[in-house]
C-alpha cells in the first residue's frame, strides 16, 4: 500500500519529536545523577582519622618533649643522667607568703618549656581541716587555692610532708629533707624570693658533677647570706639517713649551720651571663653594666635587699630610693625585677602586693 505524501510527513514529524524528546530525557536523567551524587558528597561526613595513642614515655615529661631544634640540639649534648623524667625542681614553702613565689617559679618553667619535673614540699597540716573550725584561717585557703592551681596548671607535684623535728617551740621542716626525694637523681631548690629570667642555665645544672649530696650555686656577692644560695642536691636513702641521725641526735635544727657545711661553687659570671644572681649586688656594678643584658643573660635572681622586707610588700618611696642601686643601668635592671615580680605575682596568683607591717616598717626607717 503506497503511503500518502501527508502520512510521509506525519510519520516524519513523529520521529524527529520523538528523536529529540529521548534526548531530552536522556540529558535530564544525566543531569540529574550527577546532582544526587553532588548532594551526596556534600552529606556524607568525612572519613575518621584513627589517632595513634600517645607515647606512654612522653607522657611522663614535664613540657615539650624532644622533637624540635632547640631541644634536639640541647639534649644531645646535656642530657641529665636518668633522663628528664628522673630530676626536679623541688620548692619547699614553710610559709603562706612564699606559696605564691613558687608558683611563679614554675609558671615560668612552663612557659619556657624545661623538661624537668616540679615538686612543691607543703606542711601536711596545710590540708588537716581542723574539727569545728567553721571559717578556714585566709592564708590557708589561699595556700590551698594556689597549690591547686600549680597542679592543674603547672603540672606540679604536691606533696605534704610530716614536720622532721618537733620542738616546744616550732616544728622544723629543713631543708635536708628533700634528700628523701629517691625518685630523683638530683633536684634543684630555690631560695625564695625570687624570679626565673632564663630556664636553660638552670637546667644545666642537673648536669653538673657532684662529689657530695649537698652544693651549693652562689653569687659571690659580699652581701650574700648562706641561706640565699641555689641548693643542688642528690637524694639516696644513705645521705637522707645521715642527715636524720644528724638531727634527731641535736634536737635543733639550724639550717645556716647546715648550709655552711656543704660546698659551694660561685658563679663566676663571664661577661654579665649570671646562673644565679641577687639583686643587692647591683649596688657594686660599675658603669660597663648593661641592664638588657643582664635580664637577657641571667638564669635566676635572688630578690633581697637589706632595707625592704620583700618582694612581696609594697614599700615606701623612700625605702625604694634607698634599697635601690644608685647608676641609671643597674638602677633600671633592679626596677625591672621587682616589677616583674609584682606582675607576676598579679598574674599567676592573683594577689596584690602586701601591706608592709608597720612596726618593721618603722624599724627599718629608723635604722
């Protein structure tokens, strides 16, 4: 049967409709994939990442552990025998006035990285709440609140301690004590008050050779007493059990006549790079003094005046224009430390400065 010319262009049309509506369909079904898979994408949550644990022997160190440049290059050369994990800064506080100073000691470690761990040595009757006693005594609750705030913080140790000799007059916690830190091959005390400019001369000395249990680091400084000298010790069951027959034999403890004993090495400054220094000595230094460089340079500065009571009060201007050096360098250098410490004691522990008791402040005017 022949097909008519208007069937041929029906069917034609037909076709050619039909041509280009798959084509449609088909883009459409192409695009439309390709936006589910988009959206998919987009919901989907990523992959989880597996983290290894971390490294139990790390764990153990006091901040940053090895693994960038300076601590690579340092510990080559002056790693402490046992490793970091086995030598301390250890801050004996007797005293509700110093608990703030070692805080400060060792925010500043924290701050500088040192690996070596931190012990703070407390009186045990710091924690004994005392039956019906409803109103805590102020200086113990502060004690107890920054003594917290060091642990958590600062990662310190906290260790309360049983006083070693008890008198009628006083119980006694000396200094020999901390020979009973065994876990530590050595441990370095600070005599408060005082600040921490530079963490690395300091670590240098656990290094040190040591021929006896005790040495002492001193300034040299004419005015320096024995009791201001930084204490390098070695603890063993041998040299703590000396020193406790020492003690318990004489009934009395005087910690200068301990001190007076051991041996001390100066620090023998080699172009203003102190270890240890104090802050009375700048009185003696000369016109080639440069007080950048010794902030710079200096590890430890012992904070202690003859006319001021401490760091820790707020002294006259006219006790500060006479405590204070009398050249513009070591003048500026000398401001600068008790500025910092003020700073310091604000920022870590929160405290102002004391008001300075006024019968010493009325003997020290008269002197």
């Amino acid at each position: 049967m022949l097909l008519t010319s208007g069937q041929i262009s029906m069917a034609i049309s037909s076709s050619v409709v039909f041509i280009f509506t798959f084509l449609l369909f088909l883009s459409g079904y192409v695009l439309q994939q390709q936006t589910v898979r988009s959206l998919q994408a987009a919901i989907k949550p990523p992959p989880v990442v597996v983290q290894p644990p971390p490294s139990p022997v790390l764990a153990k160190h006091f901040g940053t552990p090895p693994g960038h440049s300076f601590f690579d290059k340092y510990l080559a050369s002056n790693r402490p025998k046992g490793g970091w994990a086995k030598v301390a800064y250890v801050q004996m506080v007797r005293e509700h006035l110093h608990v703030c100073n070692a805080l400060m000691l060792f925010a500043v470690l924290e701050e500088q990285e040192s690996m070596a761990q931190r012990v703070i040595v407390y009186p045990k009757e710091w924690d004994v709440n005392l039956s019906g006693q409803k109103v805590l005594d102020p200086q113990v609750e502060t004690s107890r609140r920054l003594l917290k705030n060091a642990a958590k913080r600062y990662r310190v140790m906290l260790q309360p301690v049983e006083p070693m000799l008890k008198t009628e007059a006083a119980s006694t916690f000396p200094l020999a004590g901390l020979l009973s830190l065994t876990a530590y091959n050595r441990v370095i005390y600070l005599p408060p008050s005082g600040l921490i400019l530079d963490t690395s001369g300091l670590d240098h000395l656990f290094t040190l050779p040591m021929e006896s249990d005790v040495l002492g680091i001193s300034t040299g400084s004419e005015d320096e007493a024995i009791s201001q000298s930084v204490v390098l010790l070695r603890p063993s069951k041998e040299a703590f059990k000396t020193a406790l027959e020492s003690l318990t034999s004489s009934k009395t403890y005087d910690e200068d006549e301990f001190l007076s004993k051991i041996p001390r090495v100066p620090d023998m400054p080699a172009d203003q790079v102190h270890v240890v220094a104090m802050t009375s000595g700048l009185k003696s230094e000369d016109d080639n003094f440069n007080a950048t460089k010794f902030l710079d340079s200096t590890s430890y500065v012992h904070i202690s005046d003859s006319k001021m009571l401490g760091p820790e009060y707020d002294a006259s201007k006219e006790l500060v224009a006479s405590a204070r050096p009398s050249r513009l360098q070591p003048m500026k250098a000398w401001q600068e430390v008790y500025e910092r410490y003020r700073e310091g004691r604000m920022d870590v522990c929160g405290l102002d400065l004391e008001p300075a008791p006024k019968s010493t402040t009325a003997s020290i005017k008269s002197s």
